[in-house]
C-alpha cells in the first residue's frame, strides 16, 4: 500500500510516486554533489559537512535513501530537501513538484547533463540574498579579527574606515558551512551560488572578500589572494559565477559624474578618495554596462596604463560617445591602486583629474570630493 501524507484538509500526496519521479541520485546530484558508483551504492561528499578525506554520503537507488556515515543523518529524497534548504516537509513537496521557485526544480535530464545557467546578480532570490548577506556580515567580522589582512589592507593604502564601510570581510577558510548550517541557512543555495565547493571548500578560502552592496544587502562577492607570492595556478582575483557586476554601481549611480577604473582596489581608492567609481573588473563590457554608463553626465575612464588598459578607454570612448573621458596617470602610475598607498596619492589623482577635465576645480562637473581618510 501506498504510502499517503495529508498536507491541507482535502489534500493529500502519494509521497511513493513523489519518490519515484524525482530519483534520489539526481536531486541530490543538483546540489552539485559529484557521484560515484560504489557496489550497489552511489558515494559522494556531503554537503553538511567539511568533507575533506573519504566520502561519507551513500545514495542507495533500490531503497531510494541516503545516509551520511559521519553526520549520521538520512533519509529519502524529501528529507535531503529539506536538509539542504532548512525547509518543512510541505516546501520540500512544492520544491520537488515546481510549485516553488526555490533552488530545486523538477528534472528529467540525468544528473550528468549540464547544469543551468547561474543566474546573475541582480536576479537573486530571496534565500541566495540571505545566504550572501550571511556570508558577508561573517566575512566582515573575520576580517576586523584577523591582524595579517588588515595590515594587508593597511599596506594597499585602504583605511579601517573603508573597509567598514564597504563591509570587506577576510575569509579564512573552512568555517562558512559550519556557520551558515549554525544560522540555519541552506547549504544548497550556498552551492548553487559558489561559495562552497562540492567537498565543502569556501570558494573565497584565503582571500580578502569585497561585496557589491545595492541598498545595503550584497549581491556578488569577489575574494583577493593575500599577497603576490602566487603559485602558477592560483588566480589573484576569484569572483562567484555570473554575469560580473560594475561594482561600485549603486553607491555611484546617483552621481552626475564617474571615474570608470579597472580593478578592486581600483575603485576602493578612488571612493575612499571621495568620488563615485564603478569598476569593470578587467577591460571587457557587456552593452548593458555601456548603457549604464552613458546615463552619467561624465565617464572618466582611467584604466591602467597598459597596452590593455589604452585599447579599453580607446573602446569605450568609441561605445559611450563624447560623455566619456579619458584621464592620463602620471607615467610611473600603472593605476589608482598605486596611488592608494602614497603620501600624495589623492593629491596626484586629482590633478589628473582635473587635467581631462581641463576646467579650474571649481568649474568642473565632479560633486565636491569630501575629504578622505589617508
């Protein structure tokens, strides 16, 4: 007999045929849990906890179960949903059928086949917000904590008074799962989003982490390797998957005019400076970028001084129109991160600034530049 579950008065749910459409091995594959065949089970790394050594979470097809031998947890497919997304057994139902526009949707393409496409950042949903604005608060107070990444800052030129007001957060490595599974947030999302690996790793583990905030809450994150000492495959920059922000856009947008810089540090400097900035996170801009940008009065583009640098600012004077104008860095200066850590740093930038601009300062069309921490 089949087994029968009432949710409402009048209705009611044959969980086995529920079992039976949405196969164990494929839902939890869309967590991003890589399985392998191992006798008559399925074996991979549990998502609800750091799984650094052998593989501790068992999917058995006959039995349409799972188990993990070192949470000690388990069940069938509605009790992984509602593991993973800290939901009650009705929100696992509407995830597994499509009546909710969670994480989770209903597939019949085998757990090999390609993943959707991630969503970009300002199509986020209500639980990868929560988990962002998590992750964040707790990389932010990791990094007040941490002396080696505040001198890190220190050393970039980027004041304790930035890094608060841009809720830059250091992460350590290792600690998010246990905290987002402490705050009861679900760990799906956290994968779907990138901040953890398959095996439980922080994707930002090592990093200095910097948020594109809209209206307070972030939406994106992207984490700085400490130091330049790198190995040849380690990156400097690693950034969530997605469509890349203009970070800085929201905190810029109501300005009449904007400095267009290449670089994270680029437009940490530049704003701790006191103007607006978005930075393009490297030299490539997507034709909505270039929309946005043309809705400011003024786009002073001051990317580095490389041959890449140089082709940018000739391509976007070419795509934004005459409301783009490019600022000449003094010839020792590659960009403003270079500046940031200098005595005369803002000092250099505002003469170069004032130099495009070709107008006395109190003519030209910048909103008065506060003063500034050093």
């Amino acid at each position: 007999m089949r087994a029968m579950v009432s949710l409402l008065p009048g209705s009611r749910i044959d969980t086995a045929s529920l079992k039976l459409a949405h196969p164990i091995a494929e839902v939890v594959a869309r967590y991003g849990v890589e399985l392998k065949r191992q006798g008559r089970a399925m074996v991979g790394r549990c998502i609800f906890h750091t799984d650094n050594g052998r593989p501790n979470l068992y999917i058995y097809g006959d039995s349409e179960s799972w188990r993990c031998y070192r949470c000690g947890i388990g069940g069938d497919v509605l009790a992984f949903v509602m593991h993973a997304e800290n939901i009650a057994f009705r929100e696992a139902v509407d995830r597994l059928t499509g009546a909710s526009q969670g994480p989770v949707r209903p597939a019949s393409r085998p757990a090999s086949a390609p993943r959707p496409a991630t969503k970009g950042p300002e199509e986020r949903t209500v639980e990868a917000l929560a988990v962002l604005q998590a992750a964040t608060n707790f990389y932010h107070a990791n990094l007040l904590a941490e002396p080696r990444a505040l001198d890190y800052l220190a050393q970039r030129g980027i004041s304790l008074a930035t890094a608060r007001e841009c809720r830059l957060g250091y992460a350590a490595g290792d600690q998010l799962l246990a905290f987002l599974h402490w705050q009861r947030l679900p760990l799906g999302t956290a994968l779907q989003l990138g901040l953890l690996t398959r095996a439980g790793h922080e994707l930002m583990a090592g990093r200095i982490v910097i948020p594109e905030l809209c209206a307070g809450p972030p939406l994106w994150l992207i984490g700085r390797a400490l130091g330049e000492d790198l190995a040849d495959d380690v990156p400097k920059y690693l950034g969530l998957p997605g469509k890349k922000p203009l970070l800085g856009w929201d905190q810029a947008r109501g300005s009449a005019s904007v400095c267009v810089v290449e670089g994270v540090f680029d437009v940490l400097a530049v704003r701790q400076w006191g103007y607006p900035a978005v930075a393009l996170l490297g030299t490539s801009v997507r034709p909505d970028q270039i929309d946005r940008l043309r809705a400011f009065a003024r786009s002073y583009l001051v990317l580095d001084t490389d041959d890449a640098g140089v082709e940018a600012t000739l391509a976007l004077q070419e795509s934004i129109g005459p409301t783009a104008v490019a600022v000449a860095m003094p010839q020792d200066v590659k960009d403003p991160a270079e500046l940031a850590s200098r005595p005369d740093g803002r000092a250099v930038f505002a003469e170069a600034l004032l130099k495009a601009i070709g107008k006395p300062a109190q003519d030209e069309s910048f909103d008065a530049a506060p003063e500034a921490d050093p």
